[in-house]
C-alpha cells in the first residue's frame, strides 16, 4: 500500500532525483536544435551520457565531437557492458547477471529483486568519483577527460564476499 496521494503528478522518488533540474527538449536532427546543443556543450564543465557510444557517434554527441568544441570538456560515458558491446542493460538483469538476485533470496527459495535500482546507483556512485578526479586533474593540468564505466563493472566490483574464519 503506498501512503503517496495518487493525485499528485510526480511520485516523491522522482522529486528527490530530479529536484532542481531543468528540462530542455531538443530535435537534434534539425540543425538550429543540434547547434544550440552545442552552445550548451562549449559552456558545460561536464557531459553525462548514457547513449550507446555507436549511437552517439552517429549523432554526434560523443567525446571525440564534443572535446573538439571544449578540449578541457570532462565527458562521463555510463554503458551496461562496455563500450564495444551494444546490449543495453536493465537494472533487474543485470542484478541477476552478476548474483545480487540469489543473494537477496530467502534460503532454499526464490532470487529476489532488490527494491532499488541499486546497480544503477553503484554504477552512477562510480561514475561521479571519475568526474571528481577528472575535475581535480582538470584543475591541475587544464586538461580535458574522458571517464566511463559499466552497470556491469560497477555490480561485479560492489560483490563482497566474507572470508572464512582462521585457525
């Protein structure tokens, strides 16, 4: 049973990440809507993208396009599983790819799904420390950077497993 009133528009998980930002919809294959994405690119100290990066070179809008307008521009590249492989990922998939489901079970029963989209928000936890020390290089050196990671990776490097006791 959920104690959110069903009249409001936005349920408060999507206030709490979305708070603050601003929308702007653009159609980037017309040229007046692509060139103002641009503007924004050549005044931003950081792009986040989430594209596939095959599409994103087809549309212009990776690192090697966008770092051509801003050298000193830090790119943050997020895939499921790498930059050479066009599966996209899904949180709940990638949960049972690399063993959170059957961890998250009841013993002898069922895998069970996380309540939260924890892989996506591993993966974004180590996204932003590449941007934090893209930032901190940028500061140093003036230099531009291009960081990435995976759903995949982030999932695999969150597993923990307890050593046996010793002796």
């Amino acid at each position: 049973m959920s104690s959110e009133d069903d009249n409001i528009e936005h349920s408060a998980y999507y206030c709490s990440v979305n708070w603050g930002k601003k929308n702007l919809f653009l159609d980037l294959e017309t040229s007046a809507d692509y060139a103002q994405l641009l503007t924004l690119v050549s005044d931003a100290d950081v792009v986040i993208s989430n594209f596939k990066p095959s599409a994103a070179q087809k549309m212009k809008l990776d690192y090697a396009t966008f770092s051509k307008i801003k050298p000193n521009l830090i790119f943050a590249q997020l895939t499921a599983y790498g930059e050479n492989d066009p599966r996209v990922g899904f949180d709940v998939v990638l949960q049972a790819e690399t063993g959170f489901l059957y961890m998250t079970g009841e013993p002898n029963g069922k895998p069970v799904k996380m309540p939260v989209a924890l892989i996506d928000l591993m993966a974004a936890h180590q996204l932003k420390e590449g941007i934090l020390l893209a930032l901190l290089h940028r500061a140093r050196t003036g230099e531009g950077s291009y960081v990435s990671t995976t759903l995949y990776e982030a999932a695999i490097a969150s597993l923990a497993k307890s050593s046996p006791p010793i002796g």
